[in-house]
C-alpha cells in the first residue's frame, strides 16, 4: 500500500483517494472489529508502542461518512 488506494463507489458517485493509513484502516474494516481491535491490529502490523485509537475513530468516521464503510 506504499500509494494508498482509489476507492471508486459506481455510478454518480465519488472516486476517493486514501492515504496509506487510511488504506490500512479500510483493509481491517470487516464488519465485525471494533475501532479499538482495528487499533491494536495496526499497533502490531507497525511495530507501534501503543494502538492509535483516536486516529482510527477519525478515520473510521471519515470513511463512515463518506460512505465508503457502513
């Protein structure tokens, strides 16, 4: 993911463009993990001394409200 990634909705829809981070997060949104797993997955995945919970709440929300997760 070293350049994000292009999400493209269909239709009239917008084409957004994620950064690495945000890609990340998109990836882990499943369905079923919580903000506070996504963030401690990508707490291990990235060698982080503590889960960026607030980070993922944002994003999570950002995604959320562009519709790119429900």
């Amino acid at each position: 993911m070293s350049d994000g990634l292009v999400i493209a909705l269909g239709g009239d829809r917008a084409v957004h463009y994620l950064n690495n981070t945000a890609a990340a997060v998109f990836a882990l949104c499943d369905g079923e993990s919580t903000v506070a797993e996504i963030a401690v997955q990508l707490a291990d995945a990235f060698g982080l001394s503590e889960a960026p919970g607030e980070l993922v709440a944002g994003c999570v929300a950002d995604l959320r409200a562009k519709q790119i997760v429900i």
